[in-house]
C-alpha cells in the first residue's frame, strides 16, 4: 500500500475491484470537464463509457493512464497503489498510473517511423527492460492472435486503419497491463473494417482482461460490458447491466441519447 | 575578352586548397557545432520555464537580428579590447556555430513542434519519460521534417564562410582574392571561385536528396 493518506471513499468499494475511482475532478480553464466521477472495475470486467462528445468520457480514460492530471479525486489500484490527485505528489505518481495501464487511441497513434514489430517491443524493452528475444517472441505471437502474422516488417502507413488499430492493442497488451484503457477506438475506422477490430476486443474481453472502453457501438457494449456507464456534462447520469442502460433505460437524458444513437434520422 | 586559361589551370591549386583546407573543413566543423547548439536552444524554447524560454528567444533574436559579419567582426576584433583574444579559426567557428545555432533553433522547434500530439501520448502510454520518448520517439520524426530546411542553412553557411577572409583564415574566397591581387585578373580568380562555391553546394544538394530518400523510406508516397 501507498503511504498516502486517503480520504474515506464514500462509496462501498467491492471486494474484487482492480480499480476504484472517486470524486475525479478535472477542469479546463473554466470549463469543468469532469464533476465528480467516481468508478469502480473489478477484475475480468468490461466497463463502457458512452455519452455524447464533450461528456468527458475520453478525459476520464485519460486521467486514469495519467495522460490529464486530475484536480482532484482519489485512484486506487487495488493493494498497490494509490494516487490522491489533489496533493502535490501525484505529478510524479501518475506513472505508477501509466505502469498499470495501456491505452489504445481513437487515431491508433503507432510509430510511423518504426515496423509493426518495433512499435510493439518498443514498451517491453525500453522502457520494461525486458530481454529483446522474449519481447519479439512474445510479440510475434500477439500479432498472430490478431491476424497480422506476416506483417511484422512492415510500417504502419503500408496497413490499413483496422490492420494499424490492431498493430495498436498489440502494443498495448505487449506491455502486460492490468487494465487495458480503449479510447473510441474504431470511431476513426471505415464502417466495414470496425468489425475486425471490435472482434479482437471482444476476444480479449473473453479471455478475462479488465478493460475500461469508450465507445459509440452500443450492440457492442451491449453484447461485451458488464457494465455501462451513461455521461453527459461531466457527470455520470447513468450506470448499470448494459440490459437496463441500453434497453430501458431510468434517466430521460440516457433514453434521449440511446434512441439518438439507434435512429440516428 | 580572352581567357586565360594558363592563370585559370595555375590558380585552381591554391583556391581547391583554400576550399579542402578551409571552406569545407569551416562549414562542417561550425555546422555540427551549431546543430547541437541549436537542438539545446529549440529545447530551452520549448521549455515550460520561462526564464529558460525568454534566454532562448532572447539568443535568437540577437543571432538573427543582426549581421553575420559584425558578429564575426565583434568575437575577432571586439573581443581583444576587454582582453580576449581569439585566434582566427576559432574565432571564425564561434561566429559561425553561434549563427547557426540561432537559426537552426527555429527549425528544429518547428520540427518537434510538427509532430503530433499524439506521438507524445503513445511515448507517455507505453511507459515512456518525456526525454525517452523526445529522443526514440519525436526526434527521428522531427528529423526527417528538418532536413530541407536545415539543407537551407548549410548551404547558406559554405557561402558565409567567404566572410571569413575578413579575418585572415586562408579559405576559398581569401585565396582567390590574393591570386587576383597578384596577376590583377580580378574577373577570372573571382567567377572561378563562384564555381567553386557553386560545385560544392550542389554536391551538398545532391546529399540532402540521398537523406531526405532515406528518411522518407516510412511515409506513404
């Protein structure tokens, strides 16, 4: 455990949880992007954030793999650490954040000027320090598992966008997190490559990774999370079984939202 | 007008050495000192201190905000009135290291600054230090942006070393202008010794193709 004094979660935290968020706080100037959100992932669940642009859904992923520092709240990553972003302190524990977690970006974000291989072992072996064959090995096989063997030597703008996202969670997994964080990550892909894409993270969510997805695929969440989170305006509306919040819904912004979603003229 | 062919082929040993064992020899040594200067001075700009920051803009301007040759002329005959004195080649090379630095600051900042926002993130996401994913990450993108415009910038710098002559280091321009002195064929030694610059910055030229093809080996065409 973190030394750092916390402040009392005044939500029960549950016994399983790999993750436990509460009262994240983050503004942009004047603008408040995030009011309060409090979060709790257990381990092996698939957790959603859906909600309309400007929600904040993207800003809590990204105070969670330390790309945003939060104004406040308290990150706790079950027994290891804890991260309080009100003090001072959590500028430098935001790696501890970062060491845990692995995002998978909107716009991929791989390495134009490195191969698919050296965008994977890159993690591994410079920053993790890990034996350079073990991490190629390892690597290797990955991208087998997502259907890129063979194009290990080549550079991403050789592949197409959904062939370049999964170049992207391989990446990500290659560095072993314990929470894997995706970012809206087929909203950049053309409709008939989402698919392959959406497949491998539901393959992963299978396999028991904890996963934190935003996403605007509802029939995905609906058949992947466990749970689905509803924002709009920096608050969470909304959560539950993706039964309640995708199929009758309680809030009437949610229900606005879901039907915007599903006729979207 | 006739030429003199006899003076062109007698001249062409003193003004290829002023070019072998002056010009060129100048223009490496004060380029690759002034890049590291300058990759210093890009990231001082760049710096989230401001202290740091307003030093680099401040450098910047006074390098570009005034002549090249008062410059040079300041470090080599300035300098000795407060007691420093500075023999001709170094002096000609901290002139020179110290103007490239100032501007190749600026195009090395735009560079990093081209690279997307995103690149920093994927650093930041894999676990990377800012400086880690500058040097694996930005830098190599950043390079292949630069290479044109730093092109510019040595290319400018092999025609600058000429100024040189003003202080004494026996280079290209100097040779030409003794040759002429001499046999008083100012026309002759001085257009030879423009094709000379010239040939030299073609062969530049011709690098800066070879190293753009290289670096552009991962980026769709």
């Amino acid at each position: 455990m973190s030394p750092t004094d916390s402040p009392q979660p005044d939500a029960a935290v549950p016994e399983d949880a790999l993750l436990t968020v509460r009262g994240l706080r983050k503004a942009f100037g004047d603008h408040e992007v995030l009011k309060s959100i409090d979060l709790d992932v257990r381990r092996g669940e698939v957790v959603t954030l859906i909600g309309p642009s400007g929600s904040g859904k993207t800003t809590v992923l990204r105070c969670l793999n330390g790309l945003e520092v939060p104004d406040a709240g308290v990150a706790e990553f079950a027994g290891q650490l804890t991260v309080d972003f009100s003090t001072p302190m959590a500028k430098k524990q935001v790696y501890g954040l970062r060491d845990r977690s692995a995002m998978v970006f909107q716009h991929y974000n791989l390495f134009p000027h490195k191969t698919v291989l050296e965008n994977v072992i890159e993690g591994p072996v410079q920053v993790q320090k890990r034996a350079k064959a073990e991490a190629i090995q390892e690597a290797r096989d990955l991208l087998k598992r997502v259907g890129l063997a063979g194009k290990e030597n080549s550079y991403p703008f050789e592949l197409s966008g959904g062939q370049q996202q999964r170049v992207g969670i391989v990446r990500a997994l290659a560095l072993r997190p314990q929470l894997l964080l995706f970012d809206e990550p087929t909203s950049a892909l053309d409709p008939e490559l989402v698919g392959e894409v959406l497949t491998v993270i539901k393959e992963l969510a299978e396999e028991g990774w904890t996963m934190v997805v935003v996403t605007h695929e509802l029939a995905f969440a609906r058949q992947v999370a466990d749970e689905v989170i509803f924002m709009d305006g920096g608050v969470v509306v909304e959560r539950g079984h993706p039964d309640i919040v995708l199929r009758d819904p309680r809030e009437e912004r949610t229900r606005q939202f879901v039907d915007r979603l599903l006729n979207p003229f | 007008m006739t030429v003199n062919w006899a003076l062109v082929w007698e001249s062409l040993g003193p003004l290829l050495s002023g070019a072998i064992f002056g010009t060129i020899p100048l223009a490496l040594a004060s380029f690759g000192l002034g890049l590291i200067l300058a990759l210093l001075v890009a990231l001082m700009r760049l710096s989230r201190n401001r202290l740091v920051s307003a030093i680099a803009r401040t450098y910047i301007s006074i390098i570009r905000g005034t002549p090249l040759l008062v410059q040079l002329f300041v470090i080599f005959y300035g300098l000795p009135s407060v007691g420093i004195t500075i023999s001709p080649w170094p002096s000609a090379i901290i002139a020179f290291s110290l103007n490239v630095g100032g501007y190749a600051a600026e195009v090395i900042r735009a560079a990093i600054l081209s690279v997307p926002k995103g690149q920093w993130e994927a650093g930041h996401t894999i676990g990377m230090s800012r400086r880690q994913t500058l040097v694996r990450i930005i830098l190599p993108q950043a390079a292949r942006v630069s290479v044109p415009p730093l092109s510019n910038t040595f290319i400018s710098l092999v025609k600058d070393t000429s100024l040189a002559s003003l202080i004494l280091v026996t280079e290209l321009f100097r040779q030409a202008q003794q040759v002429a002195a001499f046999s008083q064929e100012f026309m002759l030694l001085y257009l030879e010794a423009a094709v000379i610059y010239w040939v030299i910055c073609l062969v530049l030229a011709g690098g800066q193709s070879a190293l753009e093809k290289r670096l552009d080996r991962y980026v769709a065409h």
